[in-house]
C-alpha cells in the first residue's frame, strides 16, 4: 500500500517499508524502517544512526573538513584546525560503532555517499579523526554508523578526499627525483645529504598542478648538519617555468626556528615563535598560503611559527610543489598531504540521529 501525505511543499510517500520524502518532484530524503540499507558494503545489514551535522551557510564550493570523535565529542574543523561545531554526542557513536569503524560512512543531505577518509581510528580508547570532501550546495554533513555487518567502504579513499596524498609505500609517477629516493620498503621519501654550501637542490619534485590557497602537511625529520642561512629544507611552490623562488618557506637553523620567504628572489624573514628541533625526531610541519589575501601560515606540530600577510604573496602563481633540502642535511620524509585551503561553510551544533 502507498500512502502520500501532503506537508507544505514537501510530500511524505510511505511505500511499505520505505519512507520518501520529495519537495517539487524531486527526491529529498529516503529513510527504511529499522535502518538504512543502501550505502556500499552493506552486506546484508542496515546503518541505525548517523551524526547529523546541519549546515548553516551552504558551501559554493567543495572543501575538506575534518571531524573528530573522542569519549565525550563530536567536533569539526576546517583544514587550519579552527573549531567550527562541536556537541558531547559521542557516547551514542562508541555505543554502536564496530570496533574496526568499517561501518562509518559519509553522505550529504540527499543521502550522496561522500569520499572521506579515517586518519584515525582507535576503538579501545575512543578516539578517531575523519576527514570529509564536502561538496558544494551541501546542506548537511552526515556520518552513519551502527551496521555490525558492513564491509569497509570504497568511498574511505585518501586520493580522492585530499588533492594530494602520499604514504611512499609505492612509487607514484607524479614524483620527479634529484638526489632523492623513494623508500618503500620503510615507506618514505629520503633526500640525500650534499656538499656544504652546495647550490645543487636535492629532493622532490610533485608534477601535477597545485595552484594558489593550498595547505602542504607532510611529516619530516632529518640528520646532519646545518648552517645559517641556508635552510635545513624548504618546501616551495614553483612556476610552470619551475623557478623555485615563487615562494620558498624554509626551516632554519631548527634551534631557533627561523622562517623565511622568498619572493621572486628576494629574502625576507619574519617574525616566529621560538621552537626547539631535534635531529632524528619526526614533527609534522604545514603550510597554509591564501593567495586571495596573500597570507602564508607555518606550524611545527600544533605551534605555530609564522603568520605572514605580505601583498606581494597575492600576485604569486604557482603549478607545483618541491621539497628540497641543501648542505649535509639527510631529509626523510614519512607522508604528505594537500588540502584545499577553503571554509566555506558553517555548521550548526552536532547531533544523532536515528534512520
């Protein structure tokens, strides 16, 4: 039996088990009786609750979102880390949560499936971090949970949630190596040390376009000597012609933390906050550049280093990325990733929700 019921300009279908709700003919909502079963990997099961994050200001376009989930918290972030919602719901998640998270899903306001990926996902001690691709004129951020049966998603897929991911556990072709290896059987990329005062750039260098408002985090540490003031290593965005002093942020001296930029040749340093470097020690560092305010942002770690606006970074453009290390410094790198550097949502306050 079908039933239809009218509610302002929307109308409720309830075909047995099946509950649709439409606006002008098109289809807004469709929920099933005990659970949903139409995510990938159901396997025979169904999904009984999702968090339901309600978006205030509809995105224009795409950007990446991060949501983590301890005992107590469900809360999102941008990819600058600035809390953007936040509500003690977690409970409900751990409650019902498989303990390998194969069952997390993400999906949109029409029950899109989204690509995401779990950075993170520890049962025992209730904390995980899940990435989300959230597309533009999204009007909800959802993540369900609670199928004991689902497979792990095909949609939980690093490469297409990020511009740019890379672990070196194989060797992608988007690298071009001077003096560098990738190392797959550690799962890094190492950069070989030089001659002291060497002008010769050892390191990597990522074919494929990457232009302005971009974030670079990638985890690093490194051996050897250095010497001031060339950098320890430097990450640089370069030109189609690939001249490297488009916009080189590099790391000197690790005890006193300096950063520079170097724009169209010429080198300036600003202002830091002291942060003490070891050798041997993986830390993980992130770039942020907005080319729309020409703002640049380093952090070591959760410290953050510089936070340059200069009119000059706004006139910059740049198709690529390189990291590159100078002197006797032995760089190894364990992964990196690019994000978009866009916010363009608001949320409301997180909540469950049943199916």
């Amino acid at each position: 039996m079908v039933e239809v019921t009218k509610i302002g300009n929307k109308t409720l279908v309830m075909d047995g088990k099946i509950l649709s709700l439409f606006r002008k003919g098109s289809l807004l909502r469709q929920m099933y009786y005990g659970g949903y079963e139409d995510f990938d990997g159901a396997n025979g099961g169904v999904w009984k609750k999702y968090i339901n994050i309600p978006i205030k200001t509809v995105p224009l376009e795409y950007a990446q979102y991060l949501i983590e989930i301890d005992d107590t918290n469900v809360s999102v972030y941008n990819v600058e880390r600035t809390l953007k919602a936040q509500s003690s719901i977690a409970s409900e998640f751990w409650s019902l949560v498989r303990s390998d998270g194969f069952d997390i899903r993400a999906f949109d306001h029409l029950f899109n499936q989204l690509w995401f990926w779990v950075e993170m996902f520890d049962y025992t001690n209730k904390k995980a971090k899940i990435w989300v691709r959230l597309p533009e004129n999204s009007e909800e951020l959802n993540i369900a949970f609670g199928n004991e049966k689902a497979y792990e998603s095909s949609y939980n897929n690093r490469d297409n949630t990020f511009e740019f991911f890379d672990d070196f556990d194989t060797k992608k072709p988007e690298w071009s190596l001077n003096y560098a290896t990738i190392d797959t059987t550690n799962s890094r990329l190492d950069i070989h040390p030089g001659a002291v005062g060497s002008d010769i750039e050892r390191g990597a260098w990522l074919n494929k376009v990457l232009t302005r408002n971009r974030v670079i985090e990638f985890k690093a540490s490194f051996q050897g000597k250095y010497t001031n003031p060339r950098p320890v290593w430097s990450v640089n965005w370069i030109d189609s012609s690939n001249y490297y002093a488009i916009g080189e942020f590099g790391l000197y001296r690790p005890s006193s933390s300096h950063v520079r930029v170097v724009i169209g040749g010429s080198s300036r340093t600003f202002g830091f906050t002291s942060k003490s470097l070891s050798e041997n020690t993986y830390y993980i560092f992130k770039i942020a550049w907005s080319k729309s305010n020409g703002n640049v942002k380093y952090w070591v770690d959760s410290d953050l280093l510089a936070d340059v606006t200069d009119g000059s970074l706004k006139q910059l453009d740049a198709s690529g990325l390189a990291l590159t290390a100078k002197d006797l410094n032995h760089v190894y790198v364990d992964w990196i990733r690019v994000l978009k550097f866009a916010d363009p949502a608001t949320f409301d306050t997180p909540r469950i929700l049943e199916f």
